[in-house]
C-alpha cells in the first residue's frame, strides 16, 4: 500500500495532449482554431462540438490540443458532457486549458475550482473579454491569479486578442497549489480512501487521487465506472462503505454538499474579484432576443424565417441555380462535350454507356451530384450557418418547448431535429446534448423517419414549388401529422420519464461572414466527399441492372407496390431502388421524372411524402447503429420503409377521393 | 374511470387510455396547467382562488413561475422533490438561494436573466426554484 500527495496527480505524461474544457458557448472552439489552424464547427449555441478535435498547437511544438464538449459542472449530465469527463480520466494529459466567459465569473470559477483539484498544469482564459467591457464588467485579475494560484489570461478570440499570452502561459504552466477545504468529515473520507487506493490502480490516470475521491464521493458516473474497471471489487465494495457511511453524517446528498462547499468559496473569490458587475444586456439584441421567444411574436418570426428559408433554398437555390447548372451549364455545354470527348476517346461502347449513358456515371450520377444538389445544399447550408451563428437556434428550444413536451421530449431536442435539415448523419451524433438515452433514441427516430436532410429537402421543394402552395402545404402537413403522431406513441411506448427543459439563451448576433463561409465551405466539401461515392455507385448499380436485364425485372417487381399501391408510374421503382443508399439521389431520380413530364401534381405529393418517410440513407443507418447498436438501426429501418409506403398509399387513395391533382 | 369513493364523481384515468392520454397532452399543449392547485401562474396579486371553500391550511411555497415577467426575485432555494443533480446544475448556472434574478417571460417557458445569462426553463421546473420575495429592487441590491 502506499499514500500518494492528495493533490499530485498520479502521473502527467509530458508527451500528453493539453484539454480545452469550459462551460458551453465560451468560444472553446474558436481558440482552438486559432490555436491550432484547424477549421472545426463553431456555432453560436451549446452543443456544437459533440466529439473531440485534435490538432498540433502551430506556436507549441510538439503539444497537442484538444477540443472538448460544454460542460456545466462535474459531475456531467448529458451524453457529451461526459465525453469531457473521459477525457480527463482516461487520456494522457500534460496540462488543461479552460476558456471560461468574463461575463460570468462565478460560473467560470467554479470549473476553475474543479479544474485546479486535478492537480494538471492549468491555465485560464477569460474569453469574451470585449462583450464583458463593452458590458461595463470589470475584474481584478492579479487578485484572480493570487487566490487561484494558476495563470489568467484575458482573451477576446474571435480578434485574436491575448493568444500569444495565452500561448506563453501554456508553455510555462505549472500544476496549481490550490486545495480547497471540505467539512471535516469529507477530508477524513478522502485521506482514507487516498490510503486505500494503490498506486497500481490509479496510475492510469493524470487526475490527482484527490480529486478522483472527490469526483467519486460525488457519484460521478464516469469516475465510479474508472474505478470499477480498476479496483478490486474489495477495493470497489470497500469504497462504497466508506461513502454511505459518510453520507450518515450529512443531511444532504454529498454531492449537494461539495458542491455547496465549492460555490461558498466561489462565492468569495467572485466577490474580492468582481469591481463591476455591469449591466444585463440591452439595446436592439436583447430587445429582438426576447421577441424571438414571445409566444405570439416568436411564432411570427419563426414563420418569416422558415419563409425566407423555403425561398433562398427551394425557390432561388432549387430553382433558378439548378437552373442555371443542369441547363445552361450540364446540359448545354459540360455534358455534350463530355459525351463527345468521351465517344471520340473509348473504343468499347459498353465503357462509353458506363460514362456518359443514360445510366452513366458523368451524366447521371455527377450531373446529380453537382447539377442538382450542389446547388441547393450549399444555399442550404448558408442558410442554415447565419442560423447558428446567430444565437436564433437555442431560441426556438424556449419557443416549441410545448410541442416537444407533447412528443415526450422538450424543447432543446429542435436543436438535433433542425440540424437534421442539414444532414441527419450529423444530427444523429448531436443527439448526445440530450439527457436521457430514452431522448436520444426518440429524437434519432423522428430524425430517420421525418426529418429530411438538406439535400433532399431542396429537391423536394424545387418539385413542390414547381407543382403549388397547396402541394407544398399537403406534403408538409403529412409529413409533421406523421412526425407527431409516431413521436407520441413512441413516446407512450418508450419507458422513462422525459427531462424538463433548461437551456442558456446565448445572446443574438451578427453572423461573421468569414465565418459563416468557411463553415459552408467545409460543409460543402463533407458532403460532396460523403455523397459522390455514393451516388456513383448507385449510378453504377443502375447501371449494372439494366445491363443485366434486372432493371425491368426490378421494375416490374416493384410495380404492384409503387404502381398499384403509390399510383406512381413503374419507372419510379428505379428511384426508390437508389432512394436506399440515399433518400436525395431518390428524390433527384423523381425531380428528372418530372421534368420529363412522367409524374402529375398528386403523383409528385405521394412520390414526395414517400421518399422523405423513406429510410435516410446508408451512413445515417451506420452512424445510427454506431451510436445506438445494431439493432436499434435495423428495427428503426423495419418500421418506417412499410410505413414510408403505407402513408404514400394512403394520401394517394385520400387525394384521388377528393379529385386533388389529377 | 376513475370514481370518487365518497361523492361518486368520476372522472378519467388518463393513465388507462390511449385516448384519453392523447386528449390530455393536446389539452396541456394548449393550455398552461397552473403550477399549484389554487393559483394560475403569473402576478400573485392578480391571482384567484379555484374553490370558494377557504383553503386548507396547507403552506403554499412561491417559486419562480409566481414571479410575473419583468419584476425580479430573491431565489430561497429548490423543492425537496428536485433530484440533486439538477439542483447542482442550476446552482451551476447562477441559481443560488439570496441570489436575485430578473424573470424576463413566463410563456411559453419561464425565461430569467442571472448576471449577463439569460436561461430558459420549463414551467415544471421552475415551479421547483423556490422564491423570498418578488419586487422591482434596483441591480445594486444584490448580495
């Protein structure tokens, strides 16, 4: 047996990476970026960083840096916070950096105090400075840095101020000497279970024996579940005791009491520290901020939003840019240069059919890729960054809490839900931010069965718009009845309670343009690397089964379905077929069958009801089953394909009843 | 049904009908449920009894969803039925007995400001953060 220095870590590797951990929304990942030069998703609301980024500090060779999830406080309570949480037991560290906001000192300290238990080199970034004086708040740093005993460095990130400071700071961080003391009884507890615990067990990890105490004492999941696999189960049992009995000698729960004792000092820090508290915010943000929320004028500001999306992405994006590409560009001059270039150049007729037939790899599946969906899903993906950026999404959690409480979820699952209009791939991994895993597995439902992603959403309102109102606003109503009607009894079926609603309201801003670029950029680069390998090879399986004769044989097989059940022409089974590795590349094979004129205004509704309650695509089902397990995944696909096809059916028998678009 | 072993008044178990069940939540989707059996949300001095029977002489706490928007209120701690991991997470956020916070909007949600954050809470859960007192105090009353 042996004793360790309670406030030592147990081990710090000098070739560790360095931990960027704070609150949400401070700007972690910002300084990250400008830290590291490596672009990663930055929005203006909690949640955007659900997995962890890793990239070489440009000014400190040879450090890594990493970018983890929000956390509010230990112990963690959503899914990425406890990513965070891992990261500090489980990887090899040398040092932490916490970005904290100057406006909210005493949430940022107590992290900070949390922080300085681990016994980690640590350094403090009080980010945000320039909200924080235009604000009227004003600290005392060199008091801040005498009781913390660790390096402060006031940082304004989005200019770049402070980071060669910051920079410096991290390159001569020491472990702090701070402790912090806890009634008498908790101290007894740690020194006991610090005499206890081996040096075996615990040099794993960089975290200090004392702060592992603490975290476990506070019932800290992660941490119970890093002793579990390292203790004894006598060592376990052993601890156990050791925490109820000292939860005898307390009225409230240990947790409540640690924390209670943290926010005490807290307290007094803040207050020695704090000269001017400054003035909540004003002006014309904090006044639309506010209308954003309100019942009524909230909703009308939603409406307008969702308007002017229907109008950038379906009407300019979906219409006249794809206009302007599969016409004027695609079909007058890339395409017939492509198919002369590539008859002059391939002797085999059947290489040729392969590049540039009606199954062909050029013509259909790039010509998809970049006539049809570029197009809309970078209009899309602009849209959706001047969204984030500016701080709108948090609010629609306030304003639709109601109707996500009715699907058994609250309002902050609208932030997955409206991320899956941008991709639902994405979106299924944002559902970490949610509490329970019973949110989590509801809101990945309604993202697979309901929520078209951007690509798809374009296609379908080109075709809608194309069609009228009254087609968009059928669809639409489908579509949502489907959503609410299948989230309420998932909901009655699932088992567990739902958590109540609590979300910061960040404050609005005016997007960064360079910003909301780069983003769109980036996004449009992911896609197109995530989407052509697919469209190619669907185009390719296409082609290979009309080659083969399958094709028809498809067809026909389908016919009964898609034709006698969807009242869709039989040459529709063929967009269904590559609607399975993409929901979009389906939507696209329907947007060309109208063009030709194959499909009336009730065939569109029903083909476009269809294909978005279709199954999302390949990766999504992946990242589903990766993020859930297999099973999940495959009883997810089970249920909505038949229920894709018996909804279309049944709007199809509704719409011939009423004598709607025939 | 659900009936009454002394007056025989029925009334639905919600919990043993799907229908019932979905007419509840559209009902409670459109319309605010009182946080407490005897007052609507909103001003205390607007408020007004359910029953004409004098109430029983129960302690009735006030929390944040009686805080009417635009006034502020002196936090005197949570409910006992609020799990502590949520009361260590709203402590996390500024929401500290004596600590005063500006109640900017009731609906949909409950919105407050404490120092420069502005939070959104669910009606329920604000019904569980407890509140001293409700006036118009200036910032430099705080603490």
């Amino acid at each position: 047996m042996h004793c360790h220095s309670a406030s030592q870590p147990a081990q710090i590797d000098p070739n560790g990476s360095i931990a960027l951990v704070g609150n949400p929304n401070v700007g972690k990942s910002v300084i990250f970026q400008r830290l590291t030069g490596q672009q990663v998703a930055i929005a203006n609301y909690p949640g955007t960083t659900v997995e962890l980024a890793r990239g070489a500090a440009r000014q400190l060779p040879g450090t890594l840096l990493m970018d983890t999830p929000g956390v509010i406080t230990f112990p963690p309570h959503s899914q990425d916070e406890q990513v965070t949480a891992r990261v500090l037991l489980y990887e090899p560290l040398k040092g932490l950096l916490q970005v904290g906001d100057a406006k909210n000192l005493r949430r940022t300290l107590l992290l900070t105090v949390q922080l300085a238990e681990l016994g980690l080199p640590l350094v403090l970034a009080l980010n945000m400075m320039d909200e924080a004086e235009a604000r009227g708040v004003i600290l005392n740093q060199p008091v801040l840095v005498e009781r913390l005993a660790i390096q402060v460095v006031a940082t304004t990130a989005t200019r770049g101020l402070g980071l060669a400071e910051l920079t410096a700071a991290l390159g001569s961080a020491c472990p702090p000497a701070f402790r912090l003391a806890y009634p008498a009884e908790i101290e007894a507890a740690i020194a006991g279970l610090g005499a206890c615990w081996s040096v075996g067990e615990l040099e794993e990890t960089p975290v200090a024996p004392r702060a592992l105490a603490l975290m476990a004492l506070a019932s800290d999941q992660v941490a119970e579940a890093w002793l579990r696999e390292r203790l004894t189960s006598a060592a376990y049992e052993e601890f156990l005791d050791v925490r109820n009995t000292l939860q005898l000698s307390f009225v409230e729960p240990l947790q409540a009491v640690i924390q209670t004792t943290r926010l005490e000092y807290v307290d007094r820090v803040a207050a020695e520290v704090i000269q001017a508290a400054g003035l909540g915010r004003q002006g014309i943000s904090a006044r639309l901020g506010r209308l954003t929320t309100h019942p009524a004028w909230g909703t009308l500001i939603l409406l307008s939003v969702l308007y002017a999306l229907y109008w950038f992405v379906g009407v300019f994006g979906a219409g006249t840019l794809v206009g302007l590409l599969e016409n004027d560009l695609f079909g007058n001059l890339i395409n017939p240069a492509v198919v002369n270039l590539v008859n002059r150049v391939v002797p085999y007729q059947i290489v040729a059919d392969l590049l540039v037939g009606e199954y062909g790899l050029w013509t259909m599946g790039m010509t998809y890729a970049f006539a049809l969906i570029l197009p809309i899903v970078a209009t899309f993906f602009l849209a959706f960054g001047v969204m984030e950026d500016s701080g709108y999404l948090p609010r629609l959690a306030a304003l639709s809490n109601r109707l996500f409480v009715f699907l058994g979820l609250n309002g902050k699952a609208v932030l997955p839900m409206v991320l899956g209009l941008g991709c639902v791939t994405m979106a299924t991994l944002t559902t970490r931010v949610l509490e329970s895993k019973r949110e989590r597995l509801l809101v990945t439902l309604l993202l697979a069965l309901a929520v078209p992603c951007s690509a798809q959403l374009g296609v379908v309102m080109g075709m809608l718009a194309g069609v009228s109102l009254a087609a968009t606003l059928i669809w639409a109503g489908v579509v949502f009845a489907v959503l609410l009607v299948v989230g309420w009894l998932s909901a009655q079926l699932l088992p567990g309670e739902r958590s109540l609603l609590l979300v910061e309201l960040p404050p609005l801003r005016l997007p960064v343009f360079s910003n909301v670029l780069l983003k769109t950029l980036a996004r449009v680069e992911w896609y197109l690397k995530e989407v052509v390998p697919l469209f190619l090879a669907g185009t390719a399986l296409l082609f290979a089964l009309d080659r083969t004769g399958l094709l028809q044989a498809v067809i026909r097989a389908g016919e009964p379905l898609v034709s006698g059940w969807l009242g869709l022409p039989p040459e529709a089974s063929a967009a269904f077929l590559i609607g399975f590795m993409r929901r979009d590349f389906g939507a696209t094979g329907l947007f060309v069958m109208q063009t030709q004129g194959l499909l009336n205004p009730q065939q569109v509704v029903v083909a476009m009801v269809t294909i978005t309650l279709f199954i999302p695509c390949i990766a999504s089902v992946m990242v589903i089953a990766r993020e859930r397990n297999w099973r999940t995944a495959l009883s997810m696909v089970a249920l909505i394909l038949p229920l894709a096809f018996l909804v279309g059916g049944l709007l199809y028998r509704g719409l011939a009843w009423i004598g709607w678009g025939t | 049904m659900v009936c009454c072993p002394a007056c025989g008044y029925q009334s639905v178990d919600v919990h043993k009908s799907v229908l019932a069940r979905l007419a509840d939540s559209l009902f409670s989707f459109f319309i605010r449920k009182p946080s407490n059996p005897y007052t609507w949300p909103g001003n205390r001095a607007q408020t007004f009894p359910l029953h004409r029977a004098p109430l029983p002489a129960k302690r009735v706490e006030l929390t944040l969803v009686d805080v009417p928007p635009g006034s502020r209120a002196r936090l005197a701690g949570f409910l006992d039925g609020l799990p502590v991991e949520r009361r260590v997470q709203l402590q996390a956020y500024g929401l500290v007995a004596n600590d005063w916070v500006h109640v900017l909007q009731q609906a949909p949600v409950t919105v407050i400001q404490i120092g420069h954050t502005e939070l959104a809470l669910e009606g329920k859960l604000a019904g569980q953060i407890k509140v001293e007192r409700i006036g118009p105090e200036k910032p430099d009353e705080d603490r």
